[in-house]
C-alpha cells in the first residue's frame, strides 16, 4: 500500500469518527457514556470479527497484548474527554481534543530521538490555527479542571498514535484494527458497571444512532486506521484528526440548519491547507527537477 493510500484511509476513518458526536448525543438519552461506548464497540467487534473471521485466525498472543494496549489507550481519551465535556463547552472540549496534532510530532520526537521534520510541524500548526477558527468561537482557554480533563485525553489519544505506530511495524495491522475495538468495548462496560447505572436502551432512535456509532463510526472507522498506519508517519497519521470537526461542522450544517462562519470557512480552508500542502511541495519538487 502506498503512503497516499494509507493517509486516504486514515483520513476517511478520522472522518467517520468526526460524525459520532451527532449520534452519540441521540444515543444518550437514556444510558451513560461507558455504557454507550462498552455496547457500541462490542457490537463493531462481533461485526468485523464475523467478517474477516479467517483472516484473524492466524492473531498472536503479543497482537492480542498490543490489541489490549491500544484499546485501553482508546478507553482513556474517551473517559478523559466525557467527564471534562461535563464542565467544559463543547467548542473549547473541541478543540482542545484536536491539539493531539502538535502534541504528536513532539511525543514521536522523544519516543524516537528525531527532531520533528520542519513540514510535520508547519503543517501541525496550520492545522491548530484552522481547528481553532472553527471551533472556538470566543471561548477562552481558562485551564480549569474540565479542560485540563480534555487535554489529557488529547495527551491519551497522541500516545495511541505512537503506540499504534511502533506495534503495526511487526504485528497485523488488521489483527490490531480488529481486537483492540474488543478491548475498548470489554474496558467501557467495566467502567459502565463501576460507575453508571447499566440499562439496557429501548427506543428506536437510540438503537439507530448506536447502530450507526457501531456499523460506521466503529467497524469502519476505528478499524481502518492501524491498516493505514503501518504506512505512514505518526506525524502524518495524527495531521488528519484535523478532519474531525470538519466533519461535525459539515454534518451541523446539514442536520441542524447551522452555519458557516466565515472565521468557520477560513479554518476549513487551513485544515485542508495542511493537509495537502506536502503532496503539492512535493509535485512541485519534481516537475523542477523533470
């Protein structure tokens, strides 16, 4: 697979994801979020396992450790971010989730003694710079125990990537995508029990956006990104978390009539900018040297 390929595929994993807030709020209106999460990623698990049941026959006791690893790193930026959203607004949790894009290239820097490459960094910042044009809106950062909250799961999710990165060199990519789902699922109903009253959703409209969290979200989503991984940097890899308030600003605009600011424009335009911008100085690169 090739490096285009694999960010094509992380990107639409990071994208999907990007749509869960919508449905999980649908979701939520009769269960807690541990329990939320512990149903949805069981369900993703039973799905993907039944549908490549003969390719992860062949899965290791190390890629189910590293799947458990994975998955417990997932869990803890999901229980960061639910109980700082408690006190803290959603656009500020929004963007203070999405600053894993510097936290990255500077956790890959320690954890592999390399100075992050001048472009990984650029391209961190642009993307900050757009994440924050769409998602602030005159928040202030006030560094209270909610934020704080939400950062460590932006400090959670930016070790999964590297983690992430340095198991799917050796491991099956699809064995990881497939089994860590498991662990999230098998570690959220633990909390659910620990700490929510475990209740069982009745309504349809919930079943529906749990389904959608499950099918797309999680069998899709979460699944695809260890595949695209073992191709690309953890740099790269964390640059397209840019795409998750993309997403939920464009599915704002659809489903719940809101608009675009123009600030809203200029930060979709920098996210995107950030994105593309290394393949197009690359072309550039080589149509001067042909």
């Amino acid at each position: 697979m090739t490096q285009r390929k694999a960010e094509a595929l992380i990107a639409l994993g990071l994208t999907l994801r990007g749509t869960s807030l919508l449905f999980s709020k649908l979701a939520m209106q009769t269960i807690g979020p541990f329990t939320l999460c512990g149903i949805r990623f069981l369900i993703s698990f039973a799905v993907v396992a039944l549908i490549f049941h003969k390719q992860i026959r062949s899965v290791t006791k190390k890629e189910v450790l590293h799947s458990a690893i994975v998955g417990f790193l997932y869990f803890c930026c999901m229980a960061f971010e639910l109980l700082g959203l408690r006190t803290t607004p959603s656009s500020t949790t929004a963007f203070i989730e999405n600053t894993s894009v510097v936290i990255v290239p500077l956790l890959a820097a320690i954890v592999y003694r390399r100075l992050p490459k001048r472009m990984d960094i650029l391209c961190a910042l642009i993307a900050l710079a757009g994440i924050a044009l769409m998602t602030l809106k005159g928040s202030k950062l006030a560094f209270t125990p909610g934020e704080l909250l939400v950062f460590g799961g932006a400090v959670s999710y930016a070790i999964t990537v590297v983690v992430m990165d340095m198991v799917t060199v050796d491991d099956n990519a699809l064995n990881i995508g497939v089994f860590h789902l498991f662990f999230i699922g098998f570690f959220s109903l633990l909390a659910a029990f620990a700490f929510e009253d475990f209740t069982i959703p009745t309504s349809a409209p919930e079943w529906g956006a749990i389904l959608y969290l499950a099918l797309v979200c999680g069998a899709i989503g979460f699944t695809i990104q260890p595949v695209g991984q073992k191709y690309t940097t953890p740099e790269r890899a964390s640059l397209y978390v840019a795409t998750n308030p993309l997403a939920a600003v464009i599915l704002g605009v659809i489903f719940l009539g809101e608009r675009f600011t123009f600030l809203g424009i200029i930060g979709c335009g920098l996210i995107l900018l950030s994105i593309f911008l290394p393949a197009a100085l690359e072309n550039g690169l080589a149509r001067k040297k042909a």
